[in-house]
C-alpha cells in the first residue's frame, strides 16, 4: 500500500498556525512524525483559510519546507492547476510529485494531464465531473475510462495514473462504500498496466463518531478489492497496523512474528 | 496473426548485495574478495533485469578428519584432508573455490570439543594459507557455539568473513561479536519462510546492517524434498524483488552435505549393483542438487567433490551467458 498522509493541511491547527506565522517547524514535525508513522508520501493542502489569491505562495512555502525534510514524493494537493503548478515548481525536481487531482471534464483532463506530462509527475484523477459526484460504478468507470485516455493522449504511462472512486460519508449515504467496491475491483482491469487506485479515506467518517473504526475497516475491505494507495492519517497507529495486517492477510507481505515491526523497519 | 503480449516481469526491487572478505586496502590480508546478489530479476531471467553477480562456490572443509564421508569425495582430496590448512590450500589452488567454507565440527562436544582457542587457531591458520575469502560454520550446538565463534570472529577480525549461523532462539552473541569485528552473518531458519523473515528482523533490531546478512533456509538433497527449499527460496526471491526488504538477502545453501547424506551417493557398487558406477553416481548427485538450488536463487553454493565444483561451474558459466536472450 501506498500511503499518502494527509496531516500537512492547513485547516489543520499547527499547520495553519505555521502557515500564518511563516514558521517551518510544525511543517518539519509534522511531516517526520508521518514519515515515522509509514507514510510513503506527503499530500501537501494549503487549507481555505488562507485567502484565495495567497494560496500559490503558501503552496510553494509549504512544499520548499517540506522538501527540506524528505526526499519522499509530494502530493500537491488543489483543484487549481495555478496553484498546482507552483507547488510543482516549488519541488524543483527534487522530489517526485503526485497532481492531486483533476476531475473527469474533458478540458480540465487534457490541462492536468498535460501538467503531468510536461513535469514528470503522477496524478490523481477523481470520480467526479460536470455532473458532480458519479454515483453508480458504471459512472465512476466511465469517468476512469476518460482518464486514462486523456494520460494516454499526452503519453503517460496508465501506472502514474492513480484513480479516486470517491468516498462519501458514510452517514450521508449509506450504500456508497459498497458502490465504491464494486468500482475499486473493476478500475483494475481498465489498462495494461494497471492504474492506482487511491481514496481519501478520512471524508468516509466525516461527521461520524467512531472514525478510527470506520476507516480503518473500511481500508481492508477496499485492500482486499485492489486498493493500492490512500490519503489518510498515517499517525493512527491502528488503522496502520490493520493496513499492514491486511497486507499479510492478502498474501501481499510474507508472514514473521514481527511483521508489523517488520514493514515500520522497511521504510 | 496478432503480437504476443510481452510477457517479462518488471521487479521494483532488487536483492542486497554483499562482498565477502576484505583486502590489504581495507584492513584484511585476502588477495581477492567474493561479492554476491545485487539481482534484480529472478535468476537468470537476464532479459528482464541484471544479475550483476555470479553464483560462487565454496568448498566445505572440516576443522579435523571428517569420520564418515563417503571415500568418493575423500579419495578427490587425497591426505590433504588430514589437515585443514592443507586442505584448504587444495580446494583453492587445485579445485578452484571461489571462496572456504570452515565447518568447525571438531569443536561439538560429541564430536572432538575441541576448545575455542584451538578453534580461533584453525581460523587463523586457514587464513594464513589461502588468500580466499572464508566461511566459518559454527557445529550447531548453540551453547558451544557461543564459546567458539566469539573467538573465531575476534581471530579473523577485519577479514570481513561470513559467519553462521544465527537462528530465532539464538543469534545476540554472534551478532554482537560479528558488529564487533566487521563480518557479515548467516541467518538459519528450518525450512519456513516466515521464520527466515523473524531471524532478518531480529538481527536488524540490534543494529546488525541488514545488506550484511545472508540467509540459509535449510537444504535437501535432490530426491529429498529439495522441492521445500527451492519454492521457500523462490517465494522469498519474488518477495525481495518486489521489495520486502527483510527478504533481500543473498542465500546460501549447502550442497555437498545434503547430497553426500544419501544413499544414492554413497551406496556403494557392491551394494547397489544396479545403480552403475559409485565413483561419478555420487558427482551426479551433488551437481544435480547444485542445479535446482541455483535456480531458485542460491548465491553461496557450499559444496564438497572437486568434480561436482568444475561441473557446477561451468554450468554457472553458461546460465550466465547473456548473448542472444
């Protein structure tokens, strides 16, 4: 599994605050702690509370002090592709970069696709286009067929390509993760070779009470349908440890006593 | 007629790689050093990805006479085998070996006890005779073993040897004195992969680095379940290769003992009529143990009979060969 953490965000307290104040170290924390925790890979969100036309700037600082702490790939987290582009090019070719994300209308594909063409970075690309939220698996595949042509069209390989099924709250719709499913295991056929497949997991439990619990249920069940990658808290040490349970489980990780212990050592 | 779908394997990953022994630049005395793994591919698949290194051959030698090898392998020695020095001298400048592998066996305590200080002597000696790179194979009796290879390792300190074997119950003295004094370690695990994985973690909790361990899973001898190692090893190769870092170590596997065990080894004409000549049946059966092992990824081949080692080689020399795949 191919763990993004999502804690440098600005909606976050810390981070907000360092946003504000200009000052790195709860940036540089926050992005060791995730990396201790697991953490393949660092989503890297802004947040709304800063205004609108300094969101570019602040991408651009969060993404240079964070690069100063890892050599790890960097989710850029935002619907703009401005914004987006500047945290690329704060990255400077220094880390990987992963566009995080475009939706499935046919102008914004070809703008983000080409983005990630032209700076080598990978991207995420999500269920969702003029029509808002795709409902049905059938929506959501024909969304990720339109994806993966639009990579394809500008000669990204279908492997840099990570689709998002898009989770909802789980108490706004119930039958939603079952539909998410169902869309994980087909998203895996869709090319040769296969794309990702990536959820932000923590929108499952927004508003929910037991959201440790329902997430972390959840990522197996999502695991053992193909998922390879998640946006998540990598500081919630038992969703980490189900997720590397899970991975024994389905033969992904060879078995020892240690194994948790085991893939921690391996990062 | 549409095109075959290309069928090669991309691995992320590829398998540690170790240099054994150390010369005079960097603080040992050996005139030449053996590295092994570095493979990212399964073994010999050179068109999917390099197997940057050769599977080596060291030749197993005893800290005293062997009692009861068959006289196949014995009469190839000769009387250098009363003499492990000699001995030694012969696998390296008449056989060929890429590297020693001492057995101190004299040193178990029903098999000679020999003391650790006349253990660390051998090793001394041994050094001193050939220029090789060394193995030094503890007798598997662990309390013994934690007497003797201390002083063994501190004997050889700075000659980067490869030591074993530690396993789940009992692996902090060899890994202390192994940190201690620069040698790299085997990993002994019976015949479960999971087990092999716990010894490799265990290991790397003490600080010991985990590119300086090389694993033994146990071996069998064609006829005998050597189906067990080499699907463990393969499993434990494509683990590695798709990066399970805890299983990227080199393997050893030890040839010659597990051959020479059986009966169609040593079983002589006069006993078994039938079964042709006792003095190359014996050969056959070490080669044909070396082979599948090979192919599952052994990189340490411990072998016994000089003729087995020059067949053994140069079969290594054609799954090498790159040209035209």
């Amino acid at each position: 599994m191919f763990v993004i953490g999502e804690r440098i965000n600005g909606m976050f307290k810390d981070i907000g605050d360092g946003i504000a104040a200009k000052d790195v170290k709860p940036v540089h924390a926050m992005a060791e702690k995730q990396l201790a925790g697991g953490a393949d890979a660092l989503d890297i969100n802004v947040g709304t509370r800063v205004p609108k036309e300094e969101r570019g700037e602040v991408m651009k600082w969060l993404v240079e002090a964070t690069c100063e702490v890892t050599d790890k790939p960097l989710s850029i987290d935002n619907p703009s592709i401005d914004i987006v582009r500047a945290g690329i090019e704060a990255a400077d070719g220094k880390v990987k970069t992963i566009i995080n994300s475009t939706t499935g209308q046919q102008d914004k594909l070809d703008a983000f696709m080409k983005l990630a063409a032209d700076t080598g970075s990978s991207i995420i690309g999500l269920a969702i286009d003029e029509n808002g939220v795709a409902s049905t698996a059938d929506a959501k595949l024909e969304i990720g067929m339109r994806t993966i042509a639009a990579a394809m069209e500008v000669g990204l390989s279908p492997d840099e390509v990570y689709l998002d099924p898009i989770v909802l709250p789980v108490n706004c719709d119930q039958a939603a993760p079952m539909i998410v499913l169902e869309t994980v295991a087909q998203f895996k056929m869709l090319s040769d070779p296969a794309p990702h497949i990536v959820v932000g997991l923590s929108n499952l439990s927004q508003g929910a009470l037991e959201r440790s619990l329902i997430n972390k249920i959840f990522l197996t069940m999502a695991m053992a349908a193909g998922l390879d990658a998640s946006i998540h808290d990598p500081l919630d040490e038992e969703l980490m440890n189900s997720m590397i349970t899970a991975e024994v489980l389905l033969n992904n990780t060879i078995y020892s006593n240690s194994y948790i212990q085991a893939y921690r050592q391996s990062k | 007629m549409s095109k075959l779908e290309d069928a090669k394997e991309k691995w992320p990953a590829a398998i540690h790689e170790l240099t054994i022994g150390a010369l005079a630049a960097d603080g040992g005395t050996r005139t030449s050093t053996v590295t092994v793994g570095g493979a990212a591919a399964l073994p010999f698949m050179h068109f999917e990805g390099p197997t940057p290194n050769r599977p080596v051959i060291a030749m197993e030698i005893w800290d005293c006479e062997p009692p009861e090898w068959s006289e196949v392998v014995t009469d190839a020695i000769g009387d250098a085998i009363k003499s492990p020095t000699e001995w030694a001298k012969k696998c390296v400048e008449e056989f060929g070996a890429d590297l020693i592998c001492l057995r101190l066996m004299g040193t178990h305590p029903d098999f000679g006890d020999k003391s650790p200080e006349e253990a660390a002597q051998v090793v001394k000696d041994i050094l001193e005779a050939v220029s090789v790179p060394l193995v030094i194979w503890g007798c598997e009796n662990d309390a013994k073993d934690n007497e003797v290879l201390p002083r063994c390792s501190e004997a050889a300190k700075g000659e980067c040897c490869l030591m074993g074997t530690v396993t789940e119950d009992n692996y902090k003295t060899l890994v202390a004195s192994c940190l201690a004094d620069g040698h790299s370690l085997i990993g002994l695990s019976p015949i479960d992969i999971n087990i092999a994985k716990q010894v490799n973690i265990l290991v790397s909790e003490m600080g010991f680095p985990l590119d300086r361990v090389v694993m033994y899973q146990t071996s069998a001898a064609l006829g005998y379940g050597i189906e067990y190692p080499y699907s463990i090893q393969e499993r434990g190769r494509t683990a590695a290769l798709g990066g399970d870092k805890m299983m990227a170590q080199p393997v050893i596997c030890m040839v010659g003992s597990e051959a020479w065990r059986t009966k169609e080894a040593k079983a002589t004409a006069e006993e078994q009529p039938g079964w042709g000549d006792e003095t190359t049946r014996g050969v056959f059966w070490e080669f044909g143990t070396a082979v599948p092992l090979l192919m599952a990824g052994t990189d340490i081949l411990v072998m016994r009979h000089p003729a087995a080692v020059v067949a053994v080689r140069e079969y290594i020399d054609r799954l090498m060969k790159t040209e035209g795949v």
